[in-house]
C-alpha cells in the first residue's frame, strides 16, 4: 500500500505529500487531508519563490532598513506605492536618479524582492552593461528572439547603473528594442547618476536618445537620491 501511495502522488506530481504523508498527525481524516493539502501547497509556493529568486539574479543586500530621509517621491504615490511594487500592476516605470552610492541599487533590488515574495511577480535584474552585452552575444549566436521572448514574460525589469559606460551602436539600437518592446505592457525600474540631458553620452545618437526617454518617462516616477554615498560614510565610520 505504501509504494501504491507513493506512486500515486508522484503521478499526481504532489512531492511533499509523498515524502512526508506519513509523519502528519491528526484526529480525523478531514484534518489528515487538510494538514497534506496545506503543507503541499505551502512546499510548492516555497519553491516557486525560490526559482523567482534565482532567475531574478538580484544582487545580495544587507538586513538595514531602508532610510528614505534623503529621497524625495513625486507626488501622487508614496513610499508603500514604491515598496509594494504597485506601479507593477499599473505598468508603469521607476527612473531612480541619483549620486553613486545613494541607495538607488538597494532599494530595486528591495522593490523586487516583494515582488517576488508578496505577488509572485517575474523579475530580472541587470546592469546595463549585461544586458547589452547578453543582446550583443545573442543577436551574434542568432538567439536574440529567444532572448526577447524571455525578457517579454517579466512583470519587472531592472537596468542598474545607466551611466557608467558609453554604449556602441549596436549595444544602444538593441537596448532601445527592449525598452520599447516593455513600453506600456511591462515595468521597468532604471538607476542611473545621469540626468536625462546627459543621457546621449550613453546612447550616443540625440534621436535614439529622445526616443528612449520618451518611452521611459511616459507613465513613470522619477524619485531623486541627493544624499551622501552610504559606503563612503561607512568607510569615514570604519576608520
């Protein structure tokens, strides 16, 4: 009886039930069964978060609370607005703009992180960099639709760090593909340290330029960090 039990759960594709239905304790079948089916559906939620999380690639935080005392919101939405990831559901996009080291990274990756957990939501994470590299190497390899289909399924796309290095041609016309493929049916979150009139040092095309943040800044927040750098003053309190 015991291997046709665990046959059938493995058919049916309930693998905590067959590992662990004879340790639940209970005194009446109804609750047997509502004990299994709760621990079932717990165990496959855990895993669903879990490959969320690993297919995301966020990078690694601390366990501080955010501080928001040097970040000023538009008005309209609030810091739980942000937090909770309810522009998601709107489709609509973040532009965090601010010095290096202000948060800006930290608090992506902390919106993305309750998306996952609260909403299931499908995130990815990349510097830019990456992602234009991975497009490059893609649309070389012949594999750039496949790509773009992946990057079609995210709920949220993160772009860290515009800015920090200038983009060739190629890299700038497929970065623009995604940025318009995501145009109003996907959220993207963008840091950058550069102020949109200094966005064709990036882009290095002023028409290519104008189109990327007129998809961009069309249904977004623009929140500014214009406090110190976090590990600057770290390493000033570490000396």
């Amino acid at each position: 009886m015991t291997d046709q039990i665990e046959a059938y759960a493995k058919r049916l594709k309930l693998s905590w039930i067959r590992e662990n239905y004879h340790a639940i304790e209970a005194t009446s079948n109804q609750e047997y069964l509502l004990k299994l089916f709760e621990k079932e559906v717990q165990h496959r939620e855990e895993r669903k978060v879990n490959l969320l999380l690993s297919q995301a690639q966020l990078p690694k935080t601390g366990h501080a609370p955010f501080q928001w005392e040097h970040i000023q919101i538009p008005q309209g939405i609030d810091r739980e607005y942000v937090l909770n990831g309810d522009f998601i559901k709107e489709k609509e996009n973040l532009i965090l703009y601010g010095g290096v080291g202000t948060g800006k990274t930290y608090l992506a990756t902390l919106i993305s992180l309750n998306a996952i957990h609260r909403f299931g939501n499908r995130v990815k994470f990349f510097t830019v960099a990456q992602l234009v590299n991975k497009l490059l190497d893609a649309n070389q390899q012949g594999s750039l639709t496949k790509l773009m289909k992946q990057i079609e399924k995210l709920d949220l796309l993160v772009l860290d760090e515009l800015g920090y290095i200038p983009l060739h041609k190629e890299g700038a016309e497929l970065l623009f593909q995604v940025i318009s493929m995501c145009y109003e049916r996907k959220s993207i979150i963008i840091t950058t340290n550069l102020q949109f009139g200094q966005w064709n040092h990036v882009f290095g095309d002023p028409v290519l330029t104008e189109a990327v943040i007129d998809r961009l800044i069309h249904h977004s927040h623009l929140l500014l960090f214009t406090g110190d750098s976090f590990r600057y003053k770290e390493s000033l309190l570490n000396e």
